[in-house]
C-alpha cells in the first residue's frame, strides 16, 4: 500500500489501491467523494484489522468506482477517531454525501460486508 497526499489520491485510486488517509485531509477527500466511502480504523500490530484489510482488498475488486475505500491509522491521526468515538478495532465507518452514516460490523468476510453495503 502507498501513502498518497490528496494531489495524488486520484491517481492512486485508478491503480485499485486501498488509501491511507489523515486527520489533515480527511474531510476534503470524504466531501469531494462521488460515491459512498468505507473507512477501516487500523493500528500497526492488530492481527484482526490486517486480517480485515484483506478482506476490504477483496471487496474493491466488486466495488471499484462505486465505494471508495479508505484506511486511517489510529496511531497516527487522533481527530477522526475521537470525533467518532471509534473505541475498539477494526472499526469500519461509512459515509454518504461526505456525511457519517454508520458504522458497519468490523469483522466479516468480503460478502457480508458487501451486503451491509447494499442496505445502504
């Protein structure tokens, strides 16, 4: 995974590449977003967010151009987190028109995520 500054965010995302996005420039990319976005809250040394970052990975090959997916250490930005009171992790947060919507279960496989999509 790269990291891209938002100059480049189009960019990576026409390679099919999950983000990583920050505090700094978060807001910009969910508001300029023409599709629903899917956040995964992650730290560095969680087995269960790894093993749900690939699952996401499988997912955007189904949803590429339709969800943008995103991924935001906790680690390294506290602002996004905290506003959403995200407490345990993984934690998937969707948002529609750049506003929050929901949170979506944090474990699961790449179908039942995309049927909690669809609900959408």
């Amino acid at each position: 995974m790269t990291r891209c500054s938002l100059r480049r965010f189009h960019e990576c995302r026409n390679r099919s590449m999950i983000v990583d996005v920050t505090d700094r420039d978060f807001d910009s990319v969910v508001e300029q977003s023409t599709v629903p976005v899917l956040v995964e809250f992650w730290k560095p040394g969680c087995g269960n967010c790894r093993a749900l970052l690939r699952e996401l990975e499988k997912l955007e090959v189904d949803v590429t151009g339709r969800v943008l997916i995103l991924k935001m250490n906790v680690e390294e930005n506290f602002q996004i987190p905290a506003e959403l009171e995200v407490r345990s992790l993984p934690a998937l947060a969707l948002y529609c028109q750049g506003a929050f919507e929901r949170f979506i279960g944090g474990m699961g496989t790449s179908e039942e995520i995309l049927k909690q999509l669809r609900m959408t």
